[in-house]
C-alpha cells in the first residue's frame, strides 16, 4: 500500500523533504533489537510505501512538489539530489511564476482552477506508479498566503477523483504572535475548507515545535531547519512500519490506525455566536489516542494510563478509543521512542483565539477587499466561522 505526498508551497516543501531524507535514513538505520529479517522486511516496507526504486538502485520519492516560484523547488531538489541515494522524480515538479502575492484567495479561486489539469495530471502519474495506493499525504501551511489557499484547492479536488482514498493533511499551525497579518482569515479558510474535504488533519504549532528546540535541543539560534528536523522525526516515528503480532511488519489503509470517522457531530448545536469557552475542563477529553512505541523495553512499558475513562467522551469506551502499537525495531537513532498521536481537546483553545481574532477583523472589514476581488465573498467567510464555532462547540461538549 503506497502514500503518495503533495508538497506545496515553501513550508510544505521544505518539510517534506526532510519527511523523505528521515524515513530514507531511519530504513538504512541499524536494525536494532530485531532480526536480520525483520529489518528487511521492514525497509521493503517503507520503500513500497513512499519510494518507487530505478534501475540503478536510487529511490525517487512517490511525491508531487507544488509552488508559486521556481527557488524553493529547485533547493528542495538539489537537496535530495545531493545524497546520491534518493531523489524527487525528473517530472513531478509543479511551478509557475505569479505575482499575486500572500494571497489564499488567489490561490484557491484563481491559481487553482486555471492551473488544476496541470497539477492533478501530476498527481495521476504518481499513482499510476503504485500497485495499490493507500491515499494521500498533503503538507501545506495553514495560515500561509497563495499555498494555503491552493492546499485547500488541491483537497478538494482529490476528494472528487479519489473518493475512496485516504487524504490526510499535515498542518503547520502558526505563531500565535503572527507571521502574515492575515494569518487569522487564511486559517479559518484553511481549516473549514479542509473540515470538509480531508479524512484527517495532522496539526503541528510553530510555538510548541519551537520550545522542542528551545528547551529540549537546546538549540540557541533556531532556524526553520531545525523545527523542520523535528516535525519530520515526529511524522516519521508515525508513519513507518509496525511489526504485529501475527509476526510480520504491516500497515492498514489508515497509516495510523485511528478511527478517523469518528468526527464532531454538527447536529443540534448552536447557531454562529462567539461561545465563551467553558474554564472548568482541566485536561484533555479524547476521542482517539493512539501510542507508537518502538526500540528497547517497549513489551515492558506500562500504558495503563491511557485505559482510564477519565480521558474519553462519555459515548466512547476506552477499548474503542485507544490503540497501542509495538515494535523492537528502533526509529532513527533513538535507542527507544514514543509517539501519541490524539484526536481531543487539545487544540480547542489555540482553535477559539484564531477564530476570535479573525472575527474581530472581519466585524470591522479589515483586508475583506484582499479577498472579495478574488471571488472569496463575506458570505464564505460567515460559512466557515458557522462551521468552525460548531467544531469548537462539539470537542467543548465531548
């Protein structure tokens, strides 16, 4: 079962090479705790799943890479290139030159459409390339300009062609301190668009990634580099093969085996209002948690914890709810690593402070104008805050 990625923009270009370079590189790692074998079968694996081989031995990434300028793609290959190991595909590259500038209207309204035969004949040829393709696997900023906007774009035009595969999206939450002053209406643009049209939204946020480096790395000068190391160490320690108990590594057509379909339910809840969020809940409610532990005393690691009913909606059982995925092989050169990927009220909070300053701004007009002339009308604004004040509301209620 095959994943092919959409790159877009630069942030979602940058990742996802060092996306790439870590699973090319955790695949040649020492194997660890596991059998001769076991390695093997799980390099096979990974290379099936995100990597097409040549003749002469190299791996081209099952990848497509999209943006507005011809700079970041051609770093983006030269990096790969650079290994003599593994590479992006001669023509899997997508790029045209505007001049509209940070603008998701642009992207999804104008650039979009005129350039969607292009880019999704693209995206074709990478799954022609797969004996069975899983889904999708789209890294994208969500408060980015032009890029967002086509991410958005892109989304929805794979659900239309490939309904019944996966579209799981990487996000890169923004500085709460602001990066683009129109960071707030790019996210809930973003954000609703995607509601709608993804299968799963994978979330990372600048600020947490940035105290991993601060804090953790101890790292004094951080550059995005470094944050891009990290988030691809973190998708990597997830998406890599686990081996199951029936003895052989495996994936499910869901690459994280949580049951995505268990979404916040619309109905019922209340109309469009800037809901005060409620300050009792002290930790998170989860629908979904799943652990990944791989290396050294994974058997003996006691996740009891992650069993307590405290931690789940009430209309869910722990049992239903939680996931445990084991394996000696170990990831990268980490003697032993955890990962939790959870669906739950965490991002609640960072989500009601994006939509509230995004309302401020547009209860008073500001930079309407940047996207009524794109065809984004006020009316798309007020569906998306509809929609995103319900998500709010529902992991409020869980």
């Amino acid at each position: 079962m095959s994943i092919v990625t959409v790159q877009l923009g630069q942030c979602g270009n940058q990742i996802g090479f060092e996306v790439f370079d870590t699973l090319f590189s955790d695949s040649h790692c020492s194997q660890g705790l596991c059998s001769k074998r076991e390695n093997e079968i799980y390099q096979a694996s990974c290379k099936e799943r995100f990597f097409t081989e040549e003749e002469n031995g190299v791996l081209v990434a099952r990848a497509v890479l999209v943006d507005m300028e011809p700079k970041v793609i051609n770093q983006t290959l030269s990096k790969a290139a650079q290994s003599g190991l593994w590479k992006y595909g001669q023509h899997s590259c997508f790029c045209q030159k505007q001049g509209s500038g940070n603008n998701w209207a642009y992207g999804y309204s104008v650039h979009g459409p005129k350039h969607e035969e292009s880019i999704m004949n693209l995206i074709q040829k990478e799954v022609e390339k797969c004996d069975s393709l899983s889904g999708f696997f789209i890294i994208m900023s969500m408060a980015g300009g032009t890029g967002s906007g086509l991410g958005a774009f892109v989304t929805q035009n794979l659900q239309d062609q490939y309904s019944n595969s996966l579209r799981m999206n990487q996000i890169i939450w923004p500085y709460g301190t602001g990066e683009v002053i129109v960071q707030n209406y790019n996210s809930i643009l973003t954000l609703s668009h995607l509601y709608r049209s993804s299968d799963a939204l994978l979330v990372h946020e600048n600020d947490a990634v940035h105290k991993i480096c601060a804090k953790l790395m101890n790292i004094r000068q951080i550059s995005f580099d470094d944050m891009n190391q990290v988030l691809a160490h973190q998708l990597g320690s997830v998406f890599q093969p686990t081996y199951s108990a029936e003895g052989s590594f495996h994936y499910r057509r869901n690459p994280l085996g949580i049951d995505w379909q268990i979404q916040p339910r619309l109905s019922g809840l209340p109309a469009l209002s800037k809901m005060p969020l409620d300050k009792g809940f002290h930790f998170n409610t989860s629908i979904a948690n799943l652990v990944i532990l791989r290396g050294k005393d994974v058997q003996s690691a006691d996740l009891g914890g992650f069993k307590d009913r405290a931690l789940y909606t009430s209309w869910l059982e722990p049992a239903n709810a939680f996931n445990v995925w084991k394996t000696q092989r170990a990831f990268s050169k980490y003697e032993k690593s955890a990962a939790l990927v959870s669906n739950s009220q965490f991002l609640v909070k960072p989500l009601d402070t994006i939509v509230g300053k995004a309302w401020n701004m547009f209860a008073s007009k500001a930079y309407i104008h940047q996207y009524t002339k794109f065809g984004i009308e006020e009316e798309d604004f007020l569906d998306s805050f509809t929609l995103l004040e319900q998500v709010i509301a529902s992991y409020c209620n869980l």
